[in-house]
C-alpha cells in the first residue's frame, strides 16, 4: 500500500501497468491532471536504517512524507493526457499533454 494519502491533489487520469524488465513487475507510470508523470514501484519499502547507511553526513535526508515506492518526477506538462513505456526502448516513456508531448528516461529505472 502506499504511504502517502495527499500525494495526488486532484483525478489521476491514465496509469500505465506494464513490464519493464522481467524483474519490474510492480514498477508503473502514472499521468496526472496537475502535470506531474510519476514512476512508482509498489515492492519498495522505506527502509530508515538503510537510508542513514548510505547517505553521506553532508546529504539530505529523503522527506518523511515522501513514499518509498515513488521512484520519479517528471513536471511541466499542461492538461495531461496519458503515458506509455516505449515498447522498444527499456526504462523510456512517452507522455502527451494539451501543450506538448514529452519523451525522457528516468536515471534511476
């Protein structure tokens, strides 16, 4: 489940499940009315101790309100329509709005 209820402020129009790798079946993208694209993977956990572990002294620390499964943000977008993994390029989403359509590839998938 996710950990977050005031994440979404308004209609999450257009979720996407697909496979990305054989080994992402939980991971999919989402389109929303108020111009976010978001890549969630629903087998994530916060893990806190892992976090300190990891995070240099000098680094900030991921918001406690932030949800462990939100992998990526991609904003901008004005009146989304919907959203799509590339069936040829891994990790690539293509995202279609009233004012442009958008191509990129998150770093971290």
């Amino acid at each position: 489940m996710l950990t977050s209820q005031r994440l979404h402020t308004s209609d999450v129009v257009f979720v996407h499940m697909t496979e990305l790798l054989p080994h992402h079946m939980c991971v999919h993208v989402c389109a929303c009315v108020y111009t976010l694209t978001q890549v969630w993977d629903l087998a994530l956990e916060r893990d806190a101790e892992e976090e300190a572990a990891l995070a240099p002294a000098n680094n900030a620390q991921a918001p406690e309100d932030l949800p462990a499964q939100l992998l990526f943000l991609h904003a901008g977008q004005q009146d989304m329509k919907e959203c799509h993994w590339h069936s040829q390029i891994p990790g690539l989403i293509v995202s279609t709005a009233q004012d442009c359509m958008n191509a990129f590839k998150p770093s971290n998938i």
